[in-house]
C-alpha cells in the first residue's frame, strides 16, 4: 500500500496547491504524511456525515473539493461543528485533503465533469489561464452541443443528468429558444456574465445566480437573448468527484498501488426541501 505523502504527491500533480486562488484554503488538512492508504473517499463537503460515511467505508483519505475552514480558526474543539469533523478524522485515522480552485481550473477540471454529465463537447476554457501555454486550463467551459436542444430540453437534461436536489433546474428565458452553445461553470457563476456575453454562446449553466445581476443580465437580452441555467451548487460540482476519483484509480493502477477509490452519493446540499409556487404565465411545464 502507498503512504499518504505519495498518494498526496499524486493529487498535486492533478491538481497543484499554487494554482488555487490566493484566498483559497487547500491541500492536507488532516494526515500522517507516513501512514498507509488502501482506501479513498470523494465528496463535495467536509461535513459530519460524510466524516461519518468515510469511518463506516474504512477509509484511509477523505478528498472533498470544498476546504473545511475556508476562513481560518481559533479552534478544533469538539464543540463545534467542524471541529468535531476533525476528531472524527483523527480519531479513526482518517487524512483529509482538499483541491478547491485547484480543481476548478485543472485540465481536466470541475467544468470539465459538469460538461461530461451533460454530454457537452467542450471547446474551450471560457476564462483561460494565462500561465498556460496549451489554452487548455481556466475557469468554466464553452461547450457545444452534439445537436441542438432547446432551453426546455436543456434543462430536462441537466434535471435528469445531475444528482437531484431540492431546488432543481431554475431557468431565465424563452423555455423554447434554440441552444446549441453553452458556457458551464461549476459552482458560483455569476461573476463570469461579462465573459458569458464575449463568448457569444446561447446558454449559461452554473449555480448561485443572484437575483441583481440575473436581472440585470436579463434586462440586455434583447442585444443576446441568452438563456440562463442556474442548478444547485453542490450538484454542478459532484461531477468532480467521479472524475477525481477515476483520475486516482487510474494513478493507482499505473503504480501498481490497487488503491479502492469510491465517491460519496451522499446530498450534502443545505437545502432540504422546495415548494413549487402556482403556475404563471411564463411556466415552463405543467403544476406539481
């Protein structure tokens, strides 16, 4: 069996630790750097359930795309939340290591899997890298479809491809518009929309759009009338999870490790429920 540090070793070369954003929390977290791996787990979160699904597979390495402290801490006290997620790893031998905005513009990356869930030919990067001669790295992706869709189908599609979650498929614009362009973005996306405008596509499928600058954007539609896919967070980037791990099986099989790498289908997404309000006039399908 390989040692932590090597199979860490291996994640950095996927998905260095210097090409995350300057704010951004990744890399080790928990972990003996000599301890022996024979088992992985990919989440999106580091919460408690999924600290908890990792004891029960006997996991060895939890690797979550988003960083447990984000922000910094005073503490690892039991008491708190994420405190008790690090006892938990701790306790059962259990290192966690994150690639967050690493992973988000690695090539292959989080728009790369959201883009194969979907069946997209990818393009381009809709934000390149600069520092990358080969123009393959960056945020998002400008896709194409393999035929043309309309906004409807598109988001039927998204429905059915990504894991359910409360909130579902929220779209602006004309349900009946023709796309055979799209820009992807896993997570957060509303800070692309000028991008999103340059690359000229029919669609944008991402997460988090807010209700200002989707107005906003939805105000200039007459100059482009591009639609906008907004889906939950936490589905557009689990994609990531089975490439990451289908990128560290291959690594494994390659160094003769037989690593087990498996990917959580736990729904860490916070929201639990969702209520359909009575049909307008601009419904895109039938009431519940």
């Amino acid at each position: 069996m390989p040692r932590l540090s090597e199979v860490i070793a291996a994640l950095d070369d996927l998905w260095p630790a210097e090409r995350a954003e300057s704010w951004d929390a990744v890399g080790t977290v928990v972990g003996e750097p000599d301890q022996e791996v024979s088992r992985v787990l990919f989440a999106v979160d580091p919460v408690q359930e999924i600290a908890d699904e990792a004891v029960k597979l006997g996991a060895d390495l939890l690797v979550t795309h988003h960083p447990l402290y984000l922000r910094g801490t005073t503490t690892v006290a039991a008491s708190t939340s994420k405190g008790r997620v690090v006892h938990t790893l701790i306790r059962n031998d259990i290192a966690l290591h994150v690639a967050h905005t690493n992973a988000d513009t690695a090539d292959p990356g989080v728009s790369d899997a959201l883009a194969g869930a979907l069946d997209l030919n990818v393009v381009r990067p809709l934000v390149p890298d600069p520092a990358d001669p080969g123009g393959r790295r960056g945020l998002g992706r400008v896709c194409e479809l393999p035929h043309p869709l309309t906004v409807r189908e598109l988001a039927a599609r998204a429905a059915e491809r990504l894991p359910a979650t409360a909130q579902g498929i929220r779209v602006a614009g004309d349900p009946e518009a023709i796309v055979r362009t799209v820009a992807v973005s896993g997570g957060s996306g509303d800070s692309l929309f000028a991008h999103v405008r340059a690359a000229g596509v029919d669609a944008f499928l991402t997460a988090d759009l807010r209700h200002h600058p989707v107005s906003e954007f939805s105000a200039d539609r007459a100059r482009s009338p591009l639609a906008l896919l907004d889906a939950a967070h936490w589905a557009t980037e689990w994609p990531w999870c089975e490439l990451g791990a289908a990128q560290l099986d291959e690594i494994s099989d390659r160094n003769g490790w037989d690593l087990r790498v498996h990917v959580s289908k736990t729904v860490t997404d916070p929201w639990t429920a969702h209520v359909a309000s009575a049909p307008t006039s601009n419904a895109m399908g039938a009431p519940n």
